[in-house]
C-alpha cells in the first residue's frame, strides 16, 4: 500500500521469517541500506500466506512469492531481477521413515507446505498423478516422523535437519529439475507492485539488490540478525541454509536464471498444473 511520510515515499515490503530472507533483507530492514527520498517498512509472514495475500488484494509494494504463484498475480506485480532463491542441482526434497523406490511415490500419502509453493508445483510436474494433504510447513516433519502420512516435502530449513528426526531423503527436487532442463530450480522471489510506477520500482528494486550485496559483504552480523528467526537452528546449519539460497544469483538472476522461471511455469501451464498463462517480466 503505497503511503508517504514526512515527504518519503513509503515502500512496504513483506517477506518470510526464513533465515534466508531475514538474511537479505538485513540492510534495508536495519538502516545499514538508506535511499533518499525513500522509507522501507518490513511484514514477516510465512510464505504461503504471502502468496495468497498477493493473489488476493496485492496489498504490499513488495512481497515475497513462490514463483508457482507468479501468474496468479502477474496482472498487479512484475518480478525483481534481485532476492531469489535458486536451487543450484539441490532444492525441496520428499522424505520418508523409510526408503521408497521413485516408482512407489504415486501410491504415497504425501503431505505437503501449501499449493502454490513452486515446491508442490515442482512436485507435480514430477509426478502429476500424486496425492497431497496441505499442513503447515513446520508441521510436516513431526507429522511424517508419526507415521500420518506416508512422506512429507519439506522447504526451508528442514531441508537440512530432516534427519534428527529419523527420517531420510526419497528424492531432491533440484536434483531431478537439473537433470531435466539443466538450469536452476528457481523456488522463490520478491515481487514489486505495479501501481508503484517505474521509478519507484526500479528505484526499489535496486534498494532490495543493495541490501542483499550488503548482507553478503558483512555476512557474520546478517547471519546474527537472520538467527532471530531461524527457529532455533544451530548457527552453523543456517549459515549452510543461508549460503545454499542467498549467494550471487540472488543479486542477479542470470540470464538461464530468468530462463528457468519462464521454463518452470510454461510447463506448468502446458501440463494444465497452472491455469493461467504466464507472461514474465523483470525490473533489471
């Protein structure tokens, strides 16, 4: 929503509470990163509210999205160049109590974190014909280690922690994607309202790419400030996180970075996961 005070254009920006996000937005969200002219206010929301809440009402000037849910809101929102998260050969994984042979995986109870994660969409271009209950993100892990489902996709930090749970790694979507395309899983990113007009969000957009260049230039006291919302993961273990997620193309996508979101969602759309055609573009 966009507001000014005090003669500031007032730019408001919702992200996850992930220790990646947390991470990127550290300059911006501390005062480290300062535009004139502009003031930056931040909303920590889990992501899959924020992907319904932008398809919804598209209410703040800059939201995080899974990029599933891009062409549901591609009519108020265009995407950042700056602040994805790309699985580079790695991403969102299925686990299990025991182990499954991938031709097993259509008969499984498969819980996962919310449909328009590019995880779950991920998932269906793997299998189409799969079964999925939604619970929450958290829930996932305890719920599968219980014996409720029969396998859980896990985002996040889970990705890393799986394992003190007792539970093992069936299959690495970012493994499977490369393979297939030979590019990047793109996951998520940062979307900027169009009403903002295109000074605004090229101005913003190169706000959100300084405070991610500044985190990694200054990354002990980012990951220091992350670690308030790490869920109380080990510090090592979110360094790992954040370093598989916020990294150089978070700064720039690269051109087979921006490829492999049009490719992600153009099959989506022709394997009818995704009803709407996407058309993508980008503030550079």
């Amino acid at each position: 929503m966009l507001t000014t005070s005090h003669d500031r254009q007032e730019i408001q920006i919702a992200h996850s509470p992930d220790s990646d996000d947390a991470f990127m937005f550290y300059g911006l969200a501390t005062g480290k990163v300062k535009v004139p002219g502009y003031k930056f206010t931040h909303t920590l929301i889990d992501i899959e509210t924020l992907n319904h809440r932008a398809v919804k009402d598209a209410f703040y000037d800059v939201t995080a999205i899974s990029f599933h849910a891009y062409p549901y809101l591609q009519h108020s929102y265009a995407l950042m160049n700056c602040g994805s998260s790309m699985g580079e050969g790695y991403g969102p994984i299925l686990v299990s109590t025991r182990k499954f042979a991938l031709a097993d995986i259509p008969k499984l109870r498969i819980a996962v974190p919310g449909t328009l994660t590019t995880a779950y969409l991920t998932l269906k271009l793997f299998c189409p014909d799969i079964q999925t209950t939604v619970i929450d993100f958290d829930k996932i892990i305890p719920a599968v280690a219980a014996g409720e489902f029969d396998a859980g996709l896990l985002i996040h930090e889970g990705q890393l922690t799986y394992g003190n749970d007792g539970l093992q790694k069936i299959l690495d979507l970012g493994q499977w994607w490369r393979t297939e395309t030979n590019l990047p899983l793109p996951l998520g990113g940062n979307a900027i309202k169009r009403a903002l007009g295109p000074e605004s969000m090229v101005v913003t957009t190169h706000a959100v790419r300084d405070s991610i260049q500044y985190s990694l230039e200054n990354r002990d006291q980012a990951l220091e400030y992350a670690m308030q919302f790490a869920r109380d993961l080990d510090p090592n273990l979110a360094n790992r996180y954040v370093g598989m997620y916020v990294n150089e193309r978070s700064i720039d996508l690269g051109e087979d970075g921006r490829e492999a979101i049009r490719r992600i969602l153009a099959l989506g759309y022709e394997r009818g996961i995704i009803p709407i055609e996407a058309k993508v573009d980008f503030i550079l």
